[in-house]
C-alpha cells in the first residue's frame, strides 16, 4: 500500500496542504515566518516533490527507483527534521537563554554565502523562540517534526522492505 501510485500522490497532496496552511498562518493569521520555519518550509516541499515524482513515475516492484525515491525522501526528512528539532530547542529555553534577535533572512541572503546562511539561520534567534501557535500543547515546529519523524520511518521501512529477502517460512 506505502508503494502505491495513490499513496504517493496523496503523501504530495497533504505535502502541498501543509504549506497551503504555512502560507494561511503567514497571510491571513499574520503570522511572519521566522528562519527556521521557512528552512522547515523547504524541507515539506522537498518531500512532497520526493513523493510527486515517485507517484508520477510509479516504479515497478523491485526496481531501482524505488530505494532512490526512498533513500532521497528520507534525506529531506532527516534535514527537515534537524531543522524543526532546533526549533523545539530555541522553543524550550528559558527566557533568560535565547538568543537575540537577528537580522531577516532576506537580509541574510543578500549579504552572506549560502554556508554562512544556513549556520546562522540554524544557530536561531529570539525570534524563532516565540510560540505563537500551538494545538494540543505542541507547537507548529513540533507537529513539523511529528510529520517527518512518520515520513522518515515510512522511507526506511520502504528501504528496508525493498532490500529483504521475500522468504515466507508460512508458504510450503
């Protein structure tokens, strides 16, 4: 079922919803993203782009591309989610620890390599910090990890069902 053409269509779709409601906190709410929840932004779209393509192609049993898809998608959560569990950090420390404000991605963009870009959106500031939102006690940074954390165990158990030997010791 994980393999299907319709799942990974549908795993892209609820992709593409997650940032339809990223976009709906930004524009209608007013809520401005901060560094880190844009570099969450990127990773959401990284694998819904993973499952479109995989659904688009849809590999046969045992073919090559099927890891690859698996062995990409997992990536991007692994990335996705050290992102979004420095978040949760930034988010958890005491107000006498965070860090100061810094300067807008945009700004940060213009001005500095993209090496010395992405270190300083991850070291964070006082603006990633706020918790603005939250749904049963976890923030959007936390249900961004929840997402990943499921993603990323759907693609190793995709690699590792690939790669098993189909032996059913029930079958005589």
């Amino acid at each position: 079922m994980f393999e299907s053409r319709g799942f990974n269509l549908f795993m892209a779709f609820v992709c593409y919803q997650l940032l339809v409601t990223a976009y709906y906190f930004q524009y209608v709410q007013g809520m401005d993203p901060c560094p880190l929840c844009i570099f969450q932004r990127i990773g959401v779209l990284a694998v819904g782009i993973v499952f479109l393509i995989r659904g688009l192609h849809n590999p046969l049993a045992g073919s090559r591309w099927r890891p690859t898809y698996s062995i990409l998608g997992l990536i991007s959560t692994i990335l996705g989610g050290i992102v979004s569990g420095r978040h949760i950090y930034l988010q958890s420390l005491p107000e006498g620890e965070v860090p100061a404000c810094g300067p807008a991605l945009d700004y940060l963009v213009d001005m500095l390599p993209v090496s010395e870009v992405i270190s300083t959106v991850l070291a964070g500031d006082g603006e990633c910090a706020k918790v603005s939102w939250n749904l049963l006690g976890i923030s959007m940074p936390g249900w961004v990890m929840i997402f990943f954390v499921c993603v990323g165990g759907l693609m190793i158990w995709s690699i590792v069902n690939h790669f098993k030997p189909n032996k059913n010791i029930f079958r005589q």
